[in-house]
C-alpha cells in the first residue's frame, strides 16, 4: 500500500493535491482514500492531508502514522512541531521538500534516516505565503515518485478535479504539473510501498480507568474565569502587527474594541499595546486602524529583528 501524506498550510491547496492524487491512483486502478485533516480552520495554519492506494481493498482508517512519502509545500512548516512533519518517519520514508535550500541541508538540520529530495522553489514566485499552483505541482511530484500513474493520467485526474474552474486556470495547473512530474520523473519509482498493518500487532494504549462521576463533575464546566490566558494562541501567527507609535493617535477604543481575542491592552499612557503571546495575527487591527499606524510583518522577520537586537 501506497501511504502519503501532504503538508502545507491553510490556502496552500494540500487538499486538492491529496484529490488530484487519489483520482491519479483510481483512475490507474487503485483502491483509494484521501482526505484532508485541519487543525485551526485559519487560513496559513498548518493542515495536512493524505493518500492511501492500493490494489487491495483497504481496512486501514485514520492518520497515517508511518509514511512512505512525505511532501512538504511550504518547508517553514519543517521545524515546527505542531504542523508534526516529521512524524513517523523512518528509514523507509521519501521527503520531498519544496526548498530553494538542497537535499543536503535539510538532511543534517533533520538528522533523519528518510530520504530526502527537494521539488526546486519556483524564483518567480514573489510571495511564498500564497505559493501558486502548488496543489497541482506536489500531486504531480508525488504521482511521478511512485511510478504507477501516466502522466496522461496526472492531468485527466486535474482536469477531474478542478472542473468547477476557468479553462484557463485548469490548463495552467496542467502546464505546472507536468513540469513538476518531468522534474521527478528520474526518480521515478522511488516511493516503496510499506507492507500491510495486521491488528494483530496493535498495542493498546495504557488505559487509565475513570470512576463515573455525578454529571456536574464529569461533564465538566468551567466557572473560573480568565482560564484561555493558559492557551498561548500567538504560537499560531504567521504574521505580527506591530504598532508604530509615531502613527498612532491613541483611539484605543477602535483596535482594542475590534481585535476578536481581547489581545490589545490599553496602557496607563492611553496607547495600545499588543499582547503578543495571544494575538493570533488575524490582523483585524490592522485593516480597521484609521492613520494605518499598525503594520504586519512576517513572523520570521519580526523573530530575526528581536534576536538581531538582543545580540
Ligand atoms: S486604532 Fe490605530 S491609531 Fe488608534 S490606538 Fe489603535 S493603533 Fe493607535
Ligand atoms: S492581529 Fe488580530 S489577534 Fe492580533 S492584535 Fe490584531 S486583531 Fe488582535
């Protein structure tokens, strides 16, 4: 069995290149599951998605646990353990990085057994949040890593899949997906197919057995206040508003009113100042500040910058 799973980020189009690829795997006469999983509905959060084929009929059901490929659309998910990346790979496991850094590098940053190979970063791609037609490119990759889907059949399975778009749109995913399998079509075969799981071999979890409760304490519910403080949702952000105080005219009444997690406090000068360990990076402040005096920068910019200053 053919076990994949996509990574990228929410918008990045990982469940159409999970579609693409299981229309590919059933149009070449695989038994077929896909299906995306979500962690925050949000878009640029982490999501994952993932492909079973195989001639057989399959029983398995869940996460993929143990992959035998793994693609990446967008490599900042690699280090971060929440997107869980790197999970359950082993020596049998092919990654396939889309990188403007080499096979190597990532290698020795991993420090892992799997393979490594690197899908080329388009140069003409000025913003990596929103990385174009990479559905259709890590579909096409991945078919060509396996070895067992035509590339006649790559793109009847896009024109399949994205026939609700414009001819345009579809014939372009098409151009970029057969580049994408040329690039990989030396390595054609590559993907080894992991053997089948007996549930003979399942370990159970160490059951911790719970005594029935009466239901207002089982059913638990929460009357302490200002429990989310515990939650640190800026782990999430992409993209952190920063305030520039020359700008800013002090109406905290707006920001602090419109950010939907309370994360602006008002500060005893009347300015606003931002909660940086729960602003999610919506950046609902941004957009609704009247002089425009907060603006967003990458997360990873804002990170260089602090450490640059520390040093
Ligand atoms: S809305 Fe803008 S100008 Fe007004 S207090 Fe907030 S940051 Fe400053
Ligand atoms: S980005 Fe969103 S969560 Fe963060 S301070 Fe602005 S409105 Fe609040």
């Amino acid at each position: 069995m053919f076990r994949i799973r996509f990574h990228g980020r929410g918008g990045q189009g990982m469940k159409t290149a999970s579609r693409i690829l299981g229309s590919a795997f059933f149009r070449a006469g695989y038994e077929v599951q896909d299906a995306p999983r979500y962690g925050a509905e949000r878009r640029g959060a982490p999501i994952f998605a993932y492909v079973r084929a195989d001639r057989k009929v399959i029983n398995e059901r869940g996460i993929i646990d143990h992959p035998d490929l793994v693609v990446v659309a967008d490599d900042t998910l690699v280090g971060m353990p929440a997107a869980g990346v790197t999970q359950g790979m082993d020596a049998h496991t092919l990654m396939l990085i889309n990188s403007h850094e080499s096979a190597e590098v990532w290698s020795q940053r991993l420090n892992t057994e799997a393979s490594i190979l690197i899908l080329a970063a388009r140069e003409d791609v000025a913003d990596r949040a929103s990385l174009p037609y990479i559905g259709s490119r890590c579909a096409a990759a991945a078919a060509a890593l396996c070895g067992v889907i035509s590339r006649e059949i790559l793109i009847a399975a896009i024109n399949d899949e994205l026939a609700h778009l414009s001819t345009d749109v579809i014939e372009r995913n098409c151009q970029i997906a057969q580049t994408a399998f040329d690039q990989m079509s030396d390595q054609s075969g590559l993907v080894k197919q992991g053997g089948s799981l007996s549930a003979a071999d399942y370990i159970p979890p160490e059951w911790i057995d719970m005594p029935f409760e009466k239901a207002e304490v089982s059913n638990l519910a929460i009357h302490a206040g200002a429990t989310s403080v515990k939650v640190r949702t800026g782990l999430w952000r992409t993209m952190r508003p920063v305030i520039d105080y020359d700008r800013c005219s002090g109406c905290t009444w707006i920001c602090s009113t419109y950010c939907p997690d309370g994360c602006i406090d008002v500060r005893a000068d009347g300015y606003p100042e931002i909660d940086y360990d729960h602003c999610k990076g919506c950046l609902v402040c941004v957009a609704q500040c009247p002089p425009h005096a907060i603006e967003s920068i990458p997360e990873q910019t804002a990170r260089e910058q602090e450490s640059g200053e520390q040093t």
